[in-house]
C-alpha cells in the first residue's frame, strides 16, 4: 500500500512538472518571438568545403593516414557554412537562420526555430496532439552558451566524445533554466550537446572568431 501511494505521487508530480512546463511555454510566448540581438553569419560555399575538409583530416590523423599534428583551427564562418548544411541531418532540428559565435572562450549558438521542433522529449509528443497548431507552429528564438568538453574513454575500447557544457539557455529574450532545454529535447538532445569524436583530438579550444583542435 505504501509502495503503490508512493507511485502515486510520483506520477501526480511528474504530471505537474509537465503542466508547470507546458504553462512557462504559453507565459513566455510573447518573449520567445521576440529576436535576440543578432548578427548575421557571413560565409561562402568555400567555407563549408573548408570545414569538411579540415574535419576529414582528423580522421586521417585517426586512421593513421595522416602524420600531421598541428592544430586543426576552424574560423567561425566555416563552422557556420558547415552546420547550416549539416545540423538538420544530424539531429533533425532544423534552424532558419542559425549564428554561431566564438567569443570569450565560449560557443554561443543563435537560432529560429518552431516551438514544435523543440518538444521532442516525452511526453511532449503525447501531449502535442491537444495544443493549437498555431502555438506549435510559433517561431521561437534559442540561444545557447557553454564550453567544449572532450570526455575521454576511462577504457582503451571505449569512445571519445565532445560534450557542450551549456551555462546559459533563453528563449527569445528570456532567460530560463537549463533544466528545461533537456526536457524539452530528451533524447535529440543527446545528439546534439553530446557527439562522438575521434580518439586522436585531445582537446577544443575556443578563442576570438575561432576555434583550436588539437590531437595527440
């Protein structure tokens, strides 16, 4: 009887997170449109053709194909060609535009989306089905800071990941608690802060306008 009453509660205040949440979405709508101040991304297709190619060279490096040990530096408006291609087929979230910024040794990630591409973690997709279309097709602006974190294997079979150490999440011009960004994602969320990389990288550097990846 315990156990069951505990159940009990547990599931009414999980509901009740999910209605708190579901009510910031609707409270900060107004907010959520509204833009950040954004500057606008310059790149070239050249940019993005750059991007790959330097991003191929650490899978040489990883394959052995490759002897090379200086730093692989990516500039801003090649990290920008390269994820407006290649974010959407990487995590299914699509973003028009999408900034990305290196500065003060952080990445900041600018972008519009719909709020329905956002609530993707359960129980959202259950719950969508009862909310205006109007409200799901919204376009909402989200912004991100954090810092890059190579998180090394603790095993010599185990894989390298790169993980984004998010400090700041807002919607629109309103700041709001990073807890809410993994309820909404769930699992693309995953995806998308956390990624494997090559073993060989040992560690990503943010500076002004640029970014050092150095391997071993």
């Amino acid at each position: 009887m315990r156990l069951g009453c505990f159940g009990c509660l547990i599931f009414v205040v999980a509901i009740l997170v999910v209605v708190v949440a579901a009510a910031g979405f609707f409270f900060l709508s107004g907010n959520m449109a509204t833009a950040p101040d954004v500057q606008p991304s310059r790149f070239t297709r050249s940019d993005g053709f750059s991007a790959q190619r330097k991003l191929y060279e650490l899978v040489l490096r990883e394959s052995g194909r490759s002897t090379r040990t200086d730093p692989v530096i990516l500039s801003e408006a090649e990290v920008n060609a390269f994820l407006s291609n290649h974010l959407e087929e990487a995590a299914g979230l699509p973003f028009s535009p999408l900034v990305v910024r290196f500065t003060g040794g952080q990445l900041e990630v600018k972008g519009q989306t719909v709020l329905r591409h956002l609530l993707q973690g359960p129980p959202f997709p259950q719950f969508m089905r009862y909310l205006p279309a109007e409200k799901l097709d919204q376009p909402v602006w989200v912004t991100l800071r954090g810092r890059f974190v190579v998180e090394r294997p603790r095993s010599t079979t185990g894989r390298t990941y790169a993980r984004m150490d998010v400090s700041e999440f807002a919607l629109g011009r309103q700041p709001v608690g990073r807890w809410l960004l993994w309820l909404m994602l769930g699992q693309t969320g995953s995806r998308l802060l956390r990624f494997q990389i090559p073993a060989v990288v040992d560690s990503v550097q943010i500076e002004d306008r640029r970014t050092i990846i150095r391997t071993q």
